[in-house]
C-alpha cells in the first residue's frame, strides 16, 4: 500500500498492493514502451478513500511514447460498471518516461476541464502520474478542483 495524506482534511488516499502492482506493470522503464494510463475507483472509508481499482490501458487508446489520450465513451462504460459495485470515479493515472513525473500543461488543462464538465459530489478529482523511478518515488499524485491543483506526498507505510 501507498498512502497520501490529502493536505490538512485528516483524509488518506490509500493506493492499494493491486493498483500499485497495475501502475508498476505499465512504468515506461524501456525507450520503446508507449504512455499507459487509465481511471482510478474508490471505496469511500472516511477518513480514508481506498483507491482498490486502477482500469486501463485499453486497446482504443491512443499512445505514444510521450502521449496518452483514453478512450472516453470506454471509461464512461467503466464508470457505469464500477459504481454499480460502489467503487466511485476519483480520477486518473498515467505514465510518464521520466524518473520523477510532473504533470504537463495538457495534463493539468484536461484535469480543470473534467472536473468542471463532470456531475459528481467530490471537491476534486485525483491526478495521478507514475514516473520511472521505484514507487512511491515517482508517483506524482494531486487532487485538483475546477481551477486549483494541489501536489500531495506519497508514502509507503510501514508494515
């Protein structure tokens, strides 16, 4: 498990052993490996938000080494599936062919635009970018509103 501390709200965001498994699976570790990326469901424990899915990358995609653009009526279709099992929408992931990621213009733009456009109950939604580097390391996690992004720390617990 990762855990984030989401800033002073005494809320965790708890990444789980399969999802950090499923964002170790698609690290961009060699120069051929294409951006991978996807949604990221969560079961509400307040005060954590378990973080127990992370779906994609799917065949209608669109990848390459430096660009990732999902397939939007599939992750509507996820969506639906998923709160049927109360797992909720919190986010996205990708990879990023760098050591320590940092989220690009388009990154940041796409995130306000769905947060905005987006009917949900959430004060944000969570961004989430796997870099090259050995997790938690390079997982640059934010929670971001209609027009703010605000970073989170990543830490492992300790077992």
């Amino acid at each position: 498990m990762i855990v984030v501390p989401i800033g002073a709200s005494g809320q965790r965001l708890v990444f789980t052993s399969a999802v950090i498994e499923h964002f170790e699976k698609y690290q961009q570790l060699r120069w051929w490996q294409r951006e991978a990326g996807g949604q990221l469901f969560a079961r509400l424990a307040l005060p954590e938000i378990l973080i127990e899915e992370a779906t994609g990358p799917r065949p209608t995609d669109w990848r390459t080494r430096n660009t990732y653009r999902p397939n939007r009526a599939a992750e509507q279709l996820e969506i639906a599936n998923r709160f049927s099992r109360d797992l909720h929408f919190i986010g996205d992931w990708h990879t990023h062919p760098e050591r320590v990621p940092a989220p690009s213009r388009t990154d940041i733009e796409s995130m306000h635009e769905m947060v905005r456009k987006s009917a949900h109950h959430f004060n944000g939604f969570v961004l989430t970018i796997v870099g090259t580097d050995p997790l938690p390391r390079s997982l640059y996690v934010s929670v971001v509103s209609g027009s703010n992004m605000f970073p989170l720390s990543a830490t492992k617990p300790i077992q």
